[in-house]
C-alpha cells in the first residue's frame, strides 16, 4: 500500500507532468494555427480554442506507439530497482529540466521543440547513471531512431514545402493566393477550406504524437514512484503471458549457442535463468492481483530484459532461427509486451485535457515568430497552405511509425521552405533562422546537462 508521503509525491509529480503537457500545448499551438492566423482564414481565438478540442481528440485516438517509445529510450528497471527514492530523483530531474527550457524559450519566442526538451532531459538521466553505477541506462538502440527521426523531420520538411509551392505555382495561375494577404479580408472560399483542414490536421496529429509524450511522461512517474501498481497492466490476463514468456524460451532454446560470440552466449544463459524466474512467478496465478505487489517489478523487469535479450541475439547474425521462427519470436514478444506496454485510460485522458488546455493560451509569442519573422515577407496564401500540408503529412506518419517528431522543427522548416520557394535563400530572416537553428542544435545538449545536474543532486539529496 501507498504511504501518505509517497501518494502526495506522486500527485504531485503528475501535476508537474501535466504542467509539461500544458506548457507543450502553448508552447505548440503556433504550429497549428500561424498559418490560419496569419491568412485571415480564421479569427485567432476561433483558431486557438478549436485547435485545443482537436488536439484533445488526436490524444485520445492516438494510442501509446509513441508513449512506449519514450518509456523504452529510459528503462526504469535498471534506473530505479523498485528503489522509491531513486525513482524520485529521476522524476524530479526530468520534469523539472523540461519545463524550465520548454518556459524559457517559450518567453523569449523562440520555436524550441518540447520532443527535444523531453528527449535530451532522458539521456540526461541515462547519462548520470551511467556516472554513477558504471552501468548503460539508455536505450541507444532506440534514441538512434528517435535521434534520426529528429533531425530528418526539418530537413523533408523544408524539402517539401519547396516541393508543394512548386506544384502550386504549376496548376494554380491565380495570383491572388501567392501574394500578401489584405488586412480583415479572408482568402478565396476553396484557400480557406484547404487552410482549416490542415490546421485540423496538424492539431490532430500533433495531439497524436507529442500527447503521446505526455502519457509515456506521466507512465515513467507511475512506474518510478509506484512500480508495485503500475510495473504491469492489472487487468491483464496472466495465463496468457505464461504462454507467451514459455514460447519465448522455447524459442531461446532453440537458439544454437555453439555458433554465439561470447557475449551473446553469456546474454541467452541470463535470459534462460530469468525465463525460469518469470515463469516460476506467475505460475498458475491469472490475476495480477494474486501477485504480491512487491513481485510486480519483477514481472516488469525480466519480461523486458528477456524479450530484449531475445531480439538482439535471435535476430543477430550468430541466431540459428529460421526466418519463421524469427518473425513467431517478433509477434510473441509483442503480444507478451501487451503486460508491460500500456498506459490506463485516466492517464490518456488526463494529458488529453492538459494539452487542449494548453494549446488555448500563450499562443501569441511563437506564432508572432512563425508568421512574422521566418520571411521577410508576410506569408501568403499559398506558403501558409504548403507548410500545413507538410506538417500534417509528416507528423501524421511518424505517429503512424511510433516515432515522435518535433511538429515546431516541422513546421518551421516547411514554413521556411515555402518562404524560400518565392525568392530563394534570401527571402529568410537571418537572424530568426540563425535563433531557430541555435534552439534545434542545442535543445539536446542543454536538456541533458540540466536533467543530468539535477539528477545528481536530487540522488545526494534522497
């Protein structure tokens, strides 16, 4: 059972999350509705409330892809061993790091990315962990993909803006949509019809992807503070992970050690002592209930390291498995990860709500950047549509991809691209391109040195 002291510390530490997702909302609102602004398309605060509702809608609908992502890039198990205190540490580093920068470049206007802010403060704890114990925290495996997801996202991006404005220009020979608009007068009926949808676009897949962020935030807090009551889904079948855990190692099994580098021989006889754990553990308990609360974490964990351990070494190039038996491996484990890889429907709803919130204030800062001083021209019809349809485009099949994007980077860049297609290079402003570019670059760094100081002083001060 909860104690007093650590039921108030995780409510408060969930409230911090939902500043982070609040801040996120305002800190990316302009992404959504700049373009719609900035076109007289729609009326600011008409844009802004309706970009909250859909953003609440795509957290909703949008699954946990991206949410486990982020959970996986920091394994809790081997940050916190059901030590509460640690667990502390680790939160309070993180949420505090990512809020502060998120606030920060947020007062000054500058379109940072709230994926990058979270991400950088996570490698931030990795990293201190590692100085610490000596032991690899991170998942690099998977911050190679997001990292790559990151930094390809702004370059398509800007391409495609460039790309789109020159398929504009090709079959529409109306002028009036490449020019400034004129003060208070909408844009032609068809312009603003495109120009709402991928406003509705963008706010659906941003809730989609950076909401997505909030939950696996909130589930790193759960998992840290409380692993007894979140480590596994409670209303998760257990006969069926039996099965699927005893296949797994059936699969282990079959794995021809003889033909194994040293490492990977010493890797399967620890996953072959862990699937005797896990299977002993459950047993013929169904319910997660029936299992001790303090034995939870342990489920968690050696589900995690076996199923890891089972992929690197039976799709490494020394595995015995046949291309069948491979893909039965990659589907079991997946099914058996069903324990683990989940997010309660309180906490979706939740960030849900923080985020739509969020997108309906504090907008004012960052769109003025995005419509005002990426160009040194006012953004027309044409430029506000191509940079919508990119963002969408793009963060809609990262979210489809579980992959988590920065929608700022995104939007920016296709914004950018637009501005470029009229004019060339010098149609940008330099100096906000240089800002925007500074943010992008040092986010990272920045994030993880804050996230890794603090977590270093938190575990001297807990």
């Amino acid at each position: 059972m909860l104690t007093t002291g650590i039921l108030v510390l995780l409510v408060i530490c969930i409230i911090l999350a939902c500043t982070f997702e609040f801040v996120n909302g305002f800190h990316d609102t302009a992404n959504a509705v700049a373009t719609v602004i900035y076109t007289n398309t729609l009326k600011p605060n008409i844009a802004v409330i309706w970009s909250g509702l859909i953003n609440f809608v795509g957290v909703l609908t949008g699954g946990i892809g991206v949410a486990m992502g982020i959970v996986n890039l920091l394994p809790v198990e081997t940050l916190t061993d059901a030590n509460v205190s640690h667990g502390m540490a680790m939160v309070f580093a993180l949420l505090l790091s990512a809020i502060l920068w998120n606030l920060g470049t947020w007062y000054l206007g500058i379109p940072a990315s709230s994926s990058h802010t979270l991400i950088g403060s996570i490698l931030g704890i990795g990293l201190a962990f590692y100085f610490i114990n000596g032991k690899d925290a991170v998942n690099w495996g998977k911050a190679q993909d997001i990292g790559l997801s990151l930094l390809v996202s702004p370059m398509v991006g800007f391409a495609l803006a460039i790309i789109i404005m020159f398929i504009f220009k090709r079959l529409v020979k109306n002028e009036l949509i490449y020019k400034e608009p004129t003060p208070g007068i909408p844009p032609p009926m068809w312009i603003r019809i495109i120009l709402s949808i991928t406003c509705t676009l963008v706010s659906f897949f941003h809730g989609q992807n950076d909401g997505q962020k909030g939950v696996g935030l909130v589930m790193l807090i759960l998992i840290g503070l409380a692993p007894g009551y979140f480590a596994i889904k409670s209303s998760q079948d257990l006969t069926d992970t039996y099965k699927q855990m005893d296949h797994v190692t059936e699969l282990i099994y079959r794995i021809d050690t003889t033909k194994l580098a040293e490492k990977e021989k010493h890797d399967i006889s620890k996953a072959k002592t862990r699937s005797a754990e896990l299977l002993a553990l459950i047993g013929t308990r169904s319910d997660v209930s029936e299992i001790d609360s303090t034995k939870r974490f342990d489920i968690r964990k050696n589900i995690l390291l076996i199923s890891k351990t089972a992929e690197k070494v039976g799709f490494g190039e020394n595995s015995s498995l046949s291309i069948k038996e491979k893909d039965d491996l990659k589907a079991t484990i997946k099914k058996a990860k069903e324990v683990t890889d989940y997010a309660p429907k309180w906490v979706i709803i939740l960030i849900s709500v923080s985020l739509g919130l969020g997108t309906m204030v504090g907008w004012k800062r960052i769109v003025k950047t995005i419509g005002e001083k990426i160009g040194k021209q006012h953004m027309s019809y044409a430029q506000g549509a191509s940079a919508e349809i990119v963002a969408s485009a793009t963060i809609g099949m990262a979210s489809a991809w579980s992959l988590p994007v920065s929608t700022t980077h995104v939007l920016s860049s296709g914004v950018a691209g637009a501005m470029v297609a009229k004019k060339g290079l010098k149609n940008l402003q330099p100096k906000t391109i240089k800002t925007i570019f500074l943010a992008w670059v040092l986010t990272l760094p920045a994030t993880m040195l804050m996230s890794g100081g603090l977590f270093l002083l938190f575990r001297w001060l807990f």
